[in-house]
C-alpha cells in the first residue's frame, strides 16, 4: 500500500478547491503531468524540494507545511 497523504498534501487539496483550480489548471501552471501532480499531493511519491516548491507557490501555500 502507498503513503498516506500528508498535511502539506490536505493543505493543497484544500486550496485547490478555494481557488477552483484542478489538477488540469495544475499542471498547465507547472508544466508537471496530472497524474504526476496527482501523486505527489496524495503522497504516493517523494519528490525533491524543487517540485513541492513549484507546486507550493502556484497554490500559494506554504512550503513549510510540507516538511
């Protein structure tokens, strides 16, 4: 079974839907596939600091949550 997701994870989820952003709107912001997006934020996968950053900012959530 894969991770669960995290509290950076639920923080974006949240976002995503107060903005009214999908994972499409994601990954056309950060040039990131869907299901790659998909997965970092359910928290099936790690990936490096750079990503979540990108992710981060386009949600405008707070990086710090996601360490």
């Amino acid at each position: 079974m894969g991770k669960s997701i995290t509290p950076w994870g639920r923080k974006c989820k949240a976002q995503m839907a107060m903005m009214g952003k999908t994972l499409a709107d994601l990954s056309q912001e950060t040039n990131l596939s869907v299901t790659y997006i998909s997965s970092i934020i359910n928290g099936r996968i790690v990936v490096p600091d750079k990503t979540v950053q990108l992710i981060s900012n386009a949600l405008e959530v707070d990086v710090t949550a996601a360490q």
